[in-house]
C-alpha cells in the first residue's frame, strides 16, 4: 500500500494492520514527526520524506502555520514561508516494492 500525500497518517492507520507493507510519502517536516511516531510502533510503516515529481530534484514548498495546507504549489494565502525539499519519482521508491495493491493520492482542488 502506498499513500502519496500521507500528511499526519490518519489513513496509514487505518490500513496498517491489512497491508503487509506501507509506504507514506510526505515532504512537509510538520506531518513528518507523526508518520515516524506511526513508525516506531508498526515495522510494516515506511516513512519517505519526499515529495513526488516526474523526475529527481530539489522542489520549494509553500510551508503555512496549518499543515494540511503545505504545498509545493503556492495557494496564495497569507503566512507561508518556502523550505527547499528533496523531490524523486515514484516509480525511483517503489522499484523494488513488490506488488502495490492500493496506491492513495490526496489530491487539492483549485
């Protein structure tokens, strides 16, 4: 299982104990900590802290005081400040993966 996108990880919890393996992908240092606290407690929990583009790189994103709202896509909203990220593609993690059986992508409308 992987979950792009994986914030705080309310979804990684609620799929841990069904998949064998998850992989939760966040870039945002303020959601970070609580994937690794997730981590620590279940071996099956992989923590990557990236975000995901088409091809390797270094990506600025747009850090607000909510976290929800971290985005390397500037919403324009008042407060954020940019940190650099490292950014790779997806199919650069999952190389060696094995069979994905469900793949989460949180997705912000415009």
């Amino acid at each position: 299982m992987i979950d792009a996108c994986a914030f705080q990880g309310m979804f990684v919890k609620q799929v841990l104990n069904r998949a064998s393996k998850v992989l939760a992908i966040e870039p945002s240092p303020q959601n970070l900590c609580w994937l690794r606290a997730i981590a620590e407690r279940h071996k099956n929990v992989e923590v990557v802290p990236y975000a995901l583009w088409n091809e390797p790189c270094v990506l600025s994103l747009n850090f607000y005081k909510k976290p929800y709202l971290d985005s390397v896509f500037n919403l324009f909203l008042e407060g954020n400040q940019k940190i650099k990220v490292k950014a790779v593609a997806l199919d650069s993690l999952t190389k060696n993966f094995g069979t994905i059986g469900f793949f989460k992508k949180w997705i912000l409308k415009s």
